[in-house]
C-alpha cells in the first residue's frame, strides 16, 4: 500500500474522497439542526434532547428539514459510483491528468450542488449535477479505454 500513498493520483483520490465523506456527515448533521430549528423530532424518545416546544412528526417532514434530506440523498447516490469508478481510476494506474479533471470536477460540483441546492437555487443546480454526472462518465471512459489496452503513456 506504500506504492499508493505516494502515487499522486491516488493522493488525490484520496483528499477528494476525503471531502465529499466531510460533506456527507455535514448533511447528515444539518438535518437535525433544521429539525431543531423547525421544533420537530422524529421518534418518542428525541423527546428528550429536543428543544422545548417541539413536537413528534406525524406525516411529512417540514419543508426545509425535507429540502436538506433530498440534497443528502441525491449526494448518497452519487458517492458510491464516484469511490469505486475513482479507486479502479487509480488501479489501473491512470493518467493523473484525466484524474485531476475528473476527481476535482466531480467534487466541486458535489460541493457547490448541495449548496445551490440548500439555497433553492436554479439553474445553477441542474448544471452542477451534470458536471458531476459528465465526471463520473469521463472516468467510465477512461476506464474503459485503459481496460482496452489503449492507455494514456504520457503519465503527468
């Protein structure tokens, strides 16, 4: 595992990885924070550690702590295929500027599309999530052009 720890694609892999798991544990926390702010809570026993005045849902969440769950979601689609696609990237021993492109691309549109989405902002959304999405394509592509054996010789 030496080897990888010094293979600057892999250290990048490794830092993007590393900031789109802190953005996932943000959205994670910010639900309750809204929820807190909103004065709801989910289950009997939040009852709790809820602040006073709040109350247990019953039926649909309010709209603000909904439009952080829905951000949350669509980020926990993505990140599966953007760790396994970057990791056989790096296995493969990819061109690092195919990785630069593709794991910083894909990571600035993660970043910036929950914030446009936490805003309500549009058009701004759907263009960051196709950066993103365009990302994880160009990774599929390269993937596949190396797994053909024609692979990028000139390693920057």
């Amino acid at each position: 595992m030496h080897a990888f720890a010094t293979d600057p694609l892999f250290q990048l892999y490794a830092i993007c990885s590393a900031i789109l798991s802190l953005q996932m544990l943000l959205l994670a926390a910010i639900t309750p924070a809204r929820r807190a702010k909103v004065k709801n809570f989910m289950n009997p026993e939040d009852s709790a550690v809820s602040p006073k005045g709040s109350t247990l849902i019953d039926g649909a969440e309010h709209p603000d702590v909904a439009r952080v769950q829905r951000a949350h979601r669509n980020l926990n689609e993505s990140l599966p295929l953007f760790f396994a696609l970057g990791l056989i990237y790096v296995l493969q021993g990819g061109c690092l500027l195919g990785g630069q492109i593709c794991f910083i691309g894909f990571t600035a549109a993660r970043a910036t599309h929950s914030i446009v989405y936490l805003k309500a902002l549009q058009p701004a959304r759907t263009i960051c999530y196709a950066i993103g999405a365009f990302a994880l394509l160009g990774l599929i592509g390269m993937i596949l052009i190396n797994s053909c054996g024609c692979c990028c010789t000139a390693k920057v």
